[in-house]
C-alpha cells in the first residue's frame, strides 16, 4: 500500500460558515472529537481528564505570540504592511512585507506613525522575507505599536479580547508569529482537574513562523520545502518524558508544534536511544510514512486543506481515519482552525494505506 503523496490528496470541500471567528465563550467549553477509537465520539475539551490517566505527561508549547503586524507607509505615501517572522541582533527583524511597490534597500518605512524602520535587503531561501533595522528593542515597540497577527482566514481586526485569547496559559518566551492553538483551549480549571487526576506536564518551545501559513504549491508534496522554525527540548522536558515512560505513562502532545519539537529532538538522537535535550532550527516536514518516536497522543486543532498540518496529522492518526474524523465533524458542525475546536488521536500503528479522497 502506498502512502497519500499528492496535494489533492488532503483537500476537502469546508462550509466557510464552519470556519471559527471568534473563540469559545470559555477555553475549555471548546468540543473535542475523541478520535481515540471509531467511532469517534463528541465530547468537550473540559473532559479531557477523563480521557488521560494517571502518569501521563502532557507537552506544552510555552511560545509567547508577539504583536508582530504593524502598518505602515514609505515616504512616497504608498502603504507597507509588515508581519515579522523572527527577531535578530543589533535591532533586526526579518519580516514580510506587503506593499505596492516592492522596498529597496536604505528605504525608510514610518511604522504606526510613530518609528522608521530601515530595509536592509532581502532574505530567506527563496527571497521572500526582508530584513529591516529597528530604532530601538523590537520587541518593545512591537509590544507598543503592532496587532495581534491573526491568521489570514479570520477575515476580521484583532481586537481587545484577541490580546489575551490568541495567547495561550503557558505562554512564557516571547517569539512567535502564530499561536500554538491546541492549548487555547486549557485554562485554570482544566489544568486543576488534570492535576488532580495524576496527569503531568512539561514545556518544550517552537516560536511558529508565518511560513505555517504558506501554501503547499507543488502537487507532489514530497517536493514541498518545510519553513524552519528554533525550538528547544530542555533538560528538564527530556527528564520528564524519561520519567512518563518509565512509569508506563502516555506522552501526550498538545498540539503539533509540541510534537514537532518532540520528533525533531528524537531524530538527532539513533534509533532506540532515550531522549536528549536539543535546540536549534527544525524544518522537520512530517507526511504519512513518517516513523514517530516520542508521542502517544495528540491533541489538536481542525486544520486547513491541502495544509501541512493536515498531513502531519494524517501521517500521526492515520490519513482514512482523519478522513473519516473530518467527515464527521462536518456534518456534526465543529468549529474549524485557531478560535476552533479540537480532537484527540491517537498514534496509528497500522503501515499508511493508499489514498482515497477527503471529505
């Protein structure tokens, strides 16, 4: 049998009214389709300690989403929006931009009327990206003067509320673009429950760039070329996965950021070796096929078609199963994307079967 390789494998027809604009009334009054078994059941994410036992260890991502939009002019007059992807050394971003006529370097950029910012030049793999000079700190005028960068399928203004709800609960290190939107649904209660029912946690960090946001342009997905995004699995993480395993507990992932900080650290380590601490850059590109080491369970959102997340949730359940989950979810009306709802997989130990079509 032959794994799903072709972009036109993972697209689905989805109702635009399905796509959430706004989040829950409360984070962890979300659904969650519990995909452990077929027939799925519709749960809610509150119910979750009644799906994980004691000993279990969940993963974290404790990413801070940065105000990276800003919105600006050239002094020609012509408009300039910019969505910065990383922060460097000496007062750099790299960021994109989006304006009329594409900047040259030296040109000067007014940002919310109230700082220039200089273009450098361009950036990145495919010279996509630009890299722009700061007057000051960068995260302190972004913090001052940017918008919450929503994702571009939430066709609305960020506004009050989106400052502290596109932020999850373990956000700590300030770095990303884009939230880890599988732990938008935990809060205070939940977490209490989880305590209370023997469940643990950990934290690994992947700052998610915009480039989770780029399409897949080739048809054959194999020649896709994965953005790179820095993470680190810390000591104290790969002390607490060694502890979960010992003890027979389940490595459960809270989202795909998680795991795939997770799967990038075991793959610099050999076959069968314990799990080290590790950091750096990760492009890791997950398709069905792909072998996991370290995660049981995955907690996630509904994501786009054709996306790469789609695929690496399909290589992690199962592509017939989340085609048969998203089905499902359609027709019982969830919520899809980063404001959506969630579901929870669990890793498929079946070989890849050869495609069919998605919902």
């Amino acid at each position: 049998m032959t794994a799903p390789s072709t972009l036109s494998d993972f697209d689905f027809a989805l109702p635009r009214e399905l796509i959430a604009q706004r989040p829950a009334d409360q984070r962890s009054a979300a659904r969650l389709l519990d995909g452990r078994a077929d027939p799925p059941r519709d749960r809610h994410v509150r119910d979750l300690p009644e799906l994980l036992h004691a000993g279990d260890l969940l993963v974290v991502n404790d990413t801070a989403v940065i105000k990276a939009r800003l919105f600006g002019s050239k002094a020609s007059g012509g408009a300039v929006e910019a969505l910065v992807e990383r922060i460097e050394a000496g007062h750099v971003v790299v960021a994109q931009l989006r304006a009329s006529k594409t900047p040259r370097p030296g040109t000067a950029i007014r940002f919310a009327d109230a700082f220039d910012a200089e273009v450098l030049g361009r950036t990145g793999s495919d010279g996509s990206l630009f890299r722009l000079r700061f007057p000051s700190p960068p995260l302190a005028l972004l913090e001052r003067h940017g918008h919450v960068p929503l994702p571009p399928y939430i066709e609305r203004a960020d506004d009050a509320s989106d400052h502290a709800r596109y932020q999850t609960v373990f956000a700590e290190r300030p770095g990303a673009v884009a939230a880890p939107t599988a732990a938008l649904h935990f809060d205070a209660e939940l977490l209490a429950a989880l305590a209370a029912r023997g469940v643990e946690r950990t934290a690994v960090t992947l700052h998610v760039g915009a480039g989770t946001f780029q399409p897949v342009r080739s048809d054959r997905i194999a020649e896709h070329v994965m953005h790179s995004e820095r993470f680190e699995v810390g000591a104290a993480a790969a002390a607490a996965i060694a502890r979960a395993r010992a003890g027979g507990g389940r490595i459960v992932a809270v989202g795909t950021t998680s795991l795939r900080a997770l799967e990038a650290a075991a793959l610099r380590r050999a076959p069968g070796e314990p799990l080290a601490p590790a950091a750096g850059e990760t492009d890791l590109f997950i398709t069905p096929g792909f072998e996991f080491r370290v995660v049981d369970l995955l907690l996630t959102n509904f994501h786009l078609p054709k996306s790469t997340l789609l695929m690496l949730v399909s290589a992690f359940a199962g592509f017939d199963r989340i085609r048969a989950f998203y089905a499902h979810a359609i027709d019982q009306r969830y919520r899809f994307f980063s404001y959506g709802d969630a579901m929870l997989l669990a890793r498929d130990a079946a070989p890849a079967s050869a495609p069919t079509t998605f919902p």
